[in-house]
C-alpha cells in the first residue's frame, strides 16, 4: 500500500508548530515550578495563622485557585467549542478538548480539597452549598464531554458532539446556579466553603495572589502540553493516513 | 410560518403513526415508571410518617429515569432503522425538524404522566391530579423534551448510545428536576401560587434557554 508520496516527510508546518510547542512547555515548566515554589512557602509558611481556623485554612490557597481556574478551563472549553462549531478549524477543537481535559483535573481537586477543608471547619465531608453542587454538576457535565468524545463512531464527528455538550454545559451554568441556590434556600444547612467567613489580611491576599499565579501557570502549561500532544496525534494520524496503515484515535 | 408548521407536524405525524404501529414508547416507559414508584414505595415503611415529604422526589425521579428510557428510542430508531438521512434529506430546516422529533417525544411523555401521577396519587393516597400541577408538569415536561431531544440525537450518533444518553442529559436536567420536584411539593402541600413562583419562573427560564439553544445546536449534532 505505499505509494508515491509515503516517503515525503510529514507537513512541515505541523512538524515545525509541535517543535514550537515543545521548547513553550519546557520554559512554561520552568515558569510554573519557580512560582509554585515561592507559592508553597507563602502559602505553608510565610502566611500568618488565620484568627479561627489556625493552620487549617492554608489549603485555601490551593482550593480556590483551582477553583477558579476550573471554571476559567470550562470558559475556555466554551469558546473553543464555538469557534470550532462555526469555523470548523480542528485547532479550536484540540483547544477546547485539552482545556476540559485540564479543567476536569482542576474541578475534581477542588472538590476534593474542598472536603479536606470542610471535615475540621464544618465536620462534615460533604454539603449542599450552592458553589459545591453547582461544581459537582459541572464536573458530571464535563465528564460527559470527555465521555461522548471516547465513544464518537471517527473523531471529527465526537469533536462536533462534544463542542455541543460543552457549549450547551457551559451555557446553563447561571440557572444551575440559581435553581440550586432557590433549592437551598427551601433546606437551609451549614454553609461550606465560606471564604467570606475567613478574615483575609494583607499577608494572605498576597499569598492568594501569588497561588493564583501559580495554579494559572499550570493550568497554562498543562494546556499547551495536551495541545501540543493532540497536534502531535493529529499530524501522525495524518502520516499514517497517508501511508494507508490504519487510521489513529 | 404555517409551511413551516406543516412541515413540523407531518414529522410529529410519522413519529405518532410509528408508535401507533408498535406502541414500544409509551407502553413500555409508562410500565417503567410505575415500577420506579412500587420501588420507591418498598424504601419507605406504608404509610410512614412523612411520606408526603419524599413524595414528589420519587414522583419526579420516576419520570426522569422513564423519560430517559423514552428518549432513547427517539434518536437509536432512525439510527438503526437508516431513516436519519432520509429525514436530513427532507427540504426542511433542521430546526423543523427538531421541532418535531421534540414534539412527538413531548406527546409521549405528557401520555405517559396523564396516566403515571393520578396511579402515584392512588399508590401514596395524594390527590390523583390536582388542577394547580398541569402547568408545572408541562412546564417541567417541555424543558425535558427539549434538553432530551438534543442529547438523545447526541448519544445516537456516539458508539454506547443508551449508556451515553443519561450521562450527558442527567447533570443537565438539574435545574427542571428541583424546580419540578419543588413546585409540585409546594402544591401537594396546598400552599398557593406566591409560593412557588420562583419554581414556576426557573421552569420557564429553562425551557425557553433550551428550546433556543437546542434548535440552534442541533444542526451541528445531526450534520453527517
């Protein structure tokens, strides 16, 4: 089955975007350790012991940037997700997949740090609160998204249903957030994961700030990585393509 | 607009003749949901305090997870039968037909609930049909049809169809399940329409997001 064209190299503008790719994951490498260094002594050492919680509340500085950084992964799913839906481009939807890849990662460890928080505060592994249920109904979402990916028939088509699940998932959060706030509203509970509750100072805003930096960092790099894996699968699938020795998931 | 209509209907019409022909939709998810409420009933002591606390959860429960049941046929026939294409090929708007596939699935479900909740009230002793929930169950019903339609065209086209379609539409339906299980809670207990409102308004607000969204997205689910 070799033909003509089978020696010829792969296209050079993939080769040379991956090669690219690589040298930006090594110096974001760098990057992110540097700073989640520095994070790490703020956060478990420089930072002063909060009024009520003691040493206890110091995983918030891990906890909430990933949690915002989760939803910043699912924002970027979403619009990768639209921009692959109305242009088609396979590079909008190597974006959108990578992001919910990271950002499922992201959710599940604010989830669970959110528990490791919530034991010695609130004695209590789990609860309703609005944040955490909407989170948890987010990551069920996203799940699906990774799922329906696995499971397309060819990859372009699970590409398509997926952008859909992601747009649609993404979408909803809003009256996800709303019809759980009205329902928890009728239940009243503890309320978990109050940072309101925490008495923040300057010391720790800047902390949290340089946390943030860092978990950002690593969602950035994490991000480039699976782009640049997905480039890389891509551009062999191609070859393989072009060699007619099967096709590549 | 009344071409469109038609359109929209001769596809309700086949759906409806083709469930006429085999009855497979509304016979076996309204035996279904029956079964979901006997064994809602066996975790429950008869006749125990507070049932009627627990009661529109397993009433809702029950029509979800039947629902679902539904939905999976809407999209997995014309899958297995090879009439999706024939349907694409129609010179109709994609949006007409989701519109119809969504109707039809919407004409099943209501069938199946106008029998399911007078038998949940015979089985819990709650009213049968109390005036106050039509609304709520259409409301909440259309919101289902709209979100199930869409995810069920997307988890016929995936390799584990039935396994897919609950996964993707469950986490999704939060908002219609609490809303419908409040609402319905608040008039079983015999409160008025003030205090349910806001159930009512998460309802609509759904149901108009996904009617839109739906018919927007669907020609990217079914594009072959």
């Amino acid at each position: 089955m070799v033909d003509a064209r089978a020696g010829q190299r792969p296209s050079p503008r993939v080769e040379g975007r991956a090669a690219g790719l690589g040298w930006g994951v090594g110096a974001l490498l760098v990057a992110t350790a540097a700073v989640m260094v520095v994070a790490l002594y703020m956060a478990l050492v420089w930072a002063p012991p909060e009024r009520l919680q003691g040493q206890v509340y110091r995983i918030f500085f891990f906890h909430v940037p990933v949690s915002w950084v989760a939803y910043l992964a699912f924002a970027v799913t979403f619009a990768g997700g639209l921009a692959y839906l109305r242009s088609g481009r396979a590079s909008w939807d190597r974006a959108a997949a990578a992001s919910a890849e990271v950002g499922v990662v992201f959710t599940t460890l604010s989830l669970v740090t959110g528990s490791i928080w919530g034991k010695p505060i609130l004695n209590a592994w789990w609860g309703w609160d609005v944040r955490l249920t909407t989170t948890l109904v987010l990551w069920l979402i996203y799940l699906g998204y990774l799922m329906i990916r696995a499971y397309a028939a060819e990859q372009a088509q699970g590409a398509r249903l997926a952008a859909v699940v992601g747009v649609v998932g993404f979408v909803v959060v809003p009256i996800n957030f709303f019809s759980i706030r009205l329902w928890r509203g009728l239940h009243p509970g503890p309320n978990i994961g109050t940072e309101g509750g925490l008495e923040i100072e300057g010391a720790m805003a800047a902390t949290l700030f340089v946390s943030l930096a860092a978990v950002t960092l690593l969602y950035i790099t994490l991000l480039v990585a699976r782009i640049r894996l997905r480039s890389l699968t891509d551009a062999v699938g191609e070859i393989k393509a072009r060699l007619g020795v099967g096709g590549i998931r | 607009m009344t071409a469109i209509l038609g359109k929209v209907g001769a596809i309700v019409w086949k759906d409806v003749l083709a469930e006429l022909r085999t009855k497979d939709i509304v016979l076996s998810v309204g035996v279904f949901a029956v079964l979901v409420i006997i064994v809602f009933n066996f975790a429950f002591q008869p006749g125990a305090q507070g049932i009627g606390a627990v009661a529109p959860g397993a009433l809702w429960v029950a029509v979800v997870f039947a629902g679902v049941l539904g939905m999976n046929r809407a999209f997995v026939l014309e899958k297995e039968r090879g009439t999706l294409p024939g349907l694409l090929l129609c010179p109709v708007p994609r949006e007409a037909i989701f519109a119809g596939k969504m109707a039809a699935s919407l004409l099943f479900m209501l069938l199946v609930e106008a029998a399911v909740v007078p038998l949940f009230g015979v089985f819990l002793g709650l009213p049968l049909f109390p005036p106050a929930l039509v609304p709520i169950v259409l409301l909440a019903t259309l919101g289902f049809a709209a979100a199930g339609t869409l995810f069920s065209a997307v988890a016929a086209s995936s390799r584990s169809r039935e396994l897919m379609l609950p996964i993707l539409l469950l986490p999704v339906l939060v908002p219609v399940i609490l809303s419908a299980v409040g609402a319905s809670a608040a008039v079983f207990a015999g409160e008025p329409f003030g205090e349910y409102r806001t159930w009512v308004q998460v309802l609509i607000g759904f149901d108009v997001v996904y009617l839109v969204l739906s018919a927007w997205v669907f020609e990217y689910v079914v594009q072959e």
